[in-house]
C-alpha cells in the first residue's frame, strides 16, 4: 500500500488530483486510516487511473469518465462518445 504522496509519484499525477477525484467519486483509495485520514492506494488500482487519466487526456468529462469507468454505458455509447469528441477535434 502506498501512501498519497507515493502514489502520485509513481502516477506521475498531482496529490490534489487524488484528493479531488476522491471528493467526486471518481477514483477512491483502497483504504483510509480511520484516525489520521491518510489515503493508502494499491499498486493495482494504477490501471484505472491510467484510464481516467488517458480519458482525460482524450478531452472526455469527468462525468463521461465516471461513467465509463464505473460500467454504466454501453460499448455503443462509448463508441458515440469517442466519434463526437473526435469531431470536435477535428472542427
């Protein structure tokens, strides 16, 4: 388990990003010591966020992303998502 802090490093994504997308449920710790609070997160939590991160990186919403990560759309929903973003890339 690793501590925020370490967490962000090997990431390579900011501690105020793990703080935030934990406040909007988007990407939560593993645990969380009951008495100090400090977030712990599992090396096997590092592909999930490297899948919110590159959906971020694609120009989705963090409400498009939530939905997509927490299973709630369809293959064709995504597929129409990725084909409307790709057009307005390309506008």
């Amino acid at each position: 388990m690793f501590r925020i802090g370490e967490f962000s490093k090997i990431a390579q994504t900011a501690v105020s990003q793990l703080r935030y997308y934990d406040e909007i449920g988007l990407f939560t710790p593993e645990q969380i010591d009951p008495s100090s609070g400090y977030r712990y997160y599992s090396a096997g939590q590092l592909p999930t966020l490297n899948r919110i991160l590159a959906m971020k990186e694609l120009g989705l919403s963090l409400d498009q992303i939530r939905r997509l990560v927490g299973d709630e759309v369809s293959a064709e929903e995504i597929r129409g998502m990725l084909a409307l973003k790709k057009a307005q890339i390309e506008q």
